[in-house]
C-alpha cells in the first residue's frame, strides 16, 4: 500500500501582509514507510498534513492511496488516521470508548469493537487501561492511548502531527523509541511532521525538509545530516558549518566550486590528524563553552574575504581538549573530501 501526493496545491491569502502564501507538494511513501515532514514554524507543515488527510480542500492535485484516488473524498471516508498535535482525547469516554470511537461510527459490531481495543491497547503495552478515565493518564499514556484510537480501525495511512512536542525531554526520548516500535506492527504509509530534526533523523525512513511551503530537500536522514545539498538544510539539521568560498579559496584549493561550502563536524579538528587529506586554516580563537558532552569553540577566519558574520563559525571539540584562549591564533584542520558545495 502506498500513499502518493501529486501535485497537491493550496494558497491563502495572507491580509496583514497583502500576500499569498502557497504549498506545494508531490512525493510518494511506500508500503510501511514512515516520512519525516520537518521545517521551522510556519513552513507548511500542518497544512499539508490537513490537505493529505481532507480537513482542507486543495485546488488542484491528488491523494492516491494503494492506487485509488481518494482527492474527492470527505476526510472521514478517507480512512486516514490522523493524531493531533493536542491529541484531541474526549474526556467524556474513557480510554477503551475513545479507541473504539472510529469503530462504532463504521458500524462495528460490539463484540469486535471489545477485541479491537483490546488487541491495540496491548498493542500500545497498556493493557486493562480500557476502563481508565482520561484525566487520570500521564502524559505518556495519553500518547499511546492517542496511537492507539489511530490505529484501531487499520487505517489506509497515519498522519502525526507533531504528537510529541508537549512532552519534556525524557519522556520525548521514551515515546520516539515507543513509536518505531509500535509503527513496526502497522503497514499503513505514515507522515510524522515535526520541527525537531532529532526526531526527524530518528524516525523517518525519508525525511522531507519544508520551507515556505515547498519540500526543498528530500531523502534519508543521513543524507541530509552529512550531505544536504542547500545551506537552508546545512543549517537546519547543523551537523557542520557552512562558509562563503571568500572564506576557505586561499587554503583549500582543491575544494568544489561554489558559492558555499558545508564542512561536517567531523571533518573539523583543533587537532593534527595523522592521516593524509587534511590541510589546515588559520583562526582566531573568539570563545568556548560547554553544552554538555562537548566542547564548543567560536572562531573567526579574520584574513579571508567574507564579512565578519560570514567567516564566524562554531565547531564540536573534544571534552578534555584544553579550551583555547580567546583571542589566540590556531590551526583549524579540515578534511577536504567531505567538504560539500550548498546552494
């Protein structure tokens, strides 16, 4: 089963300031596979979600599920799963009349509609929760319960729409291990739109990264971690730095032509390597701080050509490394072969 969007288009008007704004969208996902939907607020994320599932009408393109066209269909003949960033429980029902609440409006028999919620809530690993109150869940459960109401009528597609971002940390951490292991059991395509690109990366089989309404990079984490082709995507997941080739044409001669370049993080020491393929550039030591498991230098390339904020960067030093003056002059070393040129 495979979930297709082609050519799926939608512009509002924007009154305060006077102008339109448009998404645009057209990618496939496959039997099982999960698509990342990541982007700052305000790039189109929750409107594609709504346009895929048929809380809004688009004006032109299709929805195509395992080959049919579903595009005129009202959103509930869909059979499209969506669970919304509040969860949109009803306190009223408890946790096994909110899972069972899709089967009952298709007609579904009571005794099947006990087995269902059954199966799915052990599904969820919360057993015997049928007859808990919502008020009395964690947030946790919340979140599976809300899983749970989604995938109880086998769904044609599962849509989520940032489920996660109202949990702390911890327990954001639980619930992502939570879900690939609950995903693994359904085979219905799934969007998961987030704005975190830890969660994205963690997630998606494919990750597609929004901006202004368009999907600008589209592919697996790891290439757009390692290797985006944009400097929106460089600077968005941050796994390196992104320099004006003002700032690098005199040292590394042998890097891509380009306007910019984007040097991960691993190819970037404040030590000498002892392997080939590395050459150095000199730079001003600005600060360094400690996020945690790392150390993180701010320098400046001070003799290049760039602007003052262009030749800035920060770079992920070793924790026992000892924290440079600031002020001073070091080599920075670079590995030229993963040096990428971004548009």
């Amino acid at each position: 089963m495979a979930l297709e969007i082609r050519e799926l288009k939608k512009t509002y008007n924007d009154t305060e300031s006077q102008s339109d704004f448009s998404v645009y969208l057209d990618f496939e996902i496959g039997d099982g596979e999960t698509l990342a939907l990541v982007g700052p607020s305000g790039s189109g994320k929750t409107t594609a979600i709504n346009l895929i599932s048929g809380l809004a009408a688009p004006e032109l393109g299709k929805v195509i599920i395992d080959g049919e066209d579903v595009s005129r269909l009202p959103s509930w003949r869909r059979n499209i799963s969506l669970v919304f960033q509040d969860l949109a429980l009803f306190p009223h029902l408890n946790v096994g009349g909110n899972i069972a609440y899709s089967l009952f409006i298709r007609h579904v028999p009571k005794k099947e509609r006990r087995r269902i919620v059954e199966e799915t809530l052990n599904t969820v690993r919360l057993p015997g929760f049928a007859s808990r109150r919502i008020h009395t869940l964690s947030g946790g459960e919340r979140q599976r319960v809300a899983l749970a109401r989604a995938l109880a009528p086998s769904p044609r597609a599962l849509l989520l729409d940032e489920p996660f971002s109202s949990l702390d940390l911890p327990l954001r951490k639980e619930m992502r291990q939570e879900f690939l292991e609950i995903r693994s059991r359904s085979k219905a395509p799934c969007i998961f739109v987030t704005h975190d690109r830890e969660e994205a990366v963690m997630l998606g089989d494919k990750v597609a990264l929004m901006m202004d309404g368009r999907i600008v990079e589209f592919g697996t984490g790891r290439d757009l971690f390692l290797e985006p082709k944009t400097e929106f995507a460089a600077r968005f997941f941050g796994a390196g730095i992104v320099l004006p080739q003002a700032a690098v044409q005199n040292v590394l001669q042998d890097a891509p032509l380009g306007n910019k370049y984007f040097i991960p993080h691993d190819a970037i020491s404040l030590r000498e390597p002892s392997v080939p393929g590395w050459k150095a550039l000199s730079a001003h030591c600005i600060s360094t701080y400690f996020n945690g498991p790392n150390m993180v230098v701010k320098l400046s390339l001070p003799d290049s050509k760039a602007s003052e904020i262009e030749n800035s960067f920060e770079i992920i030093a070793e924790p026992r490394l000892r924290p440079p003056k600031p002020g001073c002059i070091l080599p920075v070393w670079v590995e030229q072969s993963l040096i990428r040129f971004v548009k």
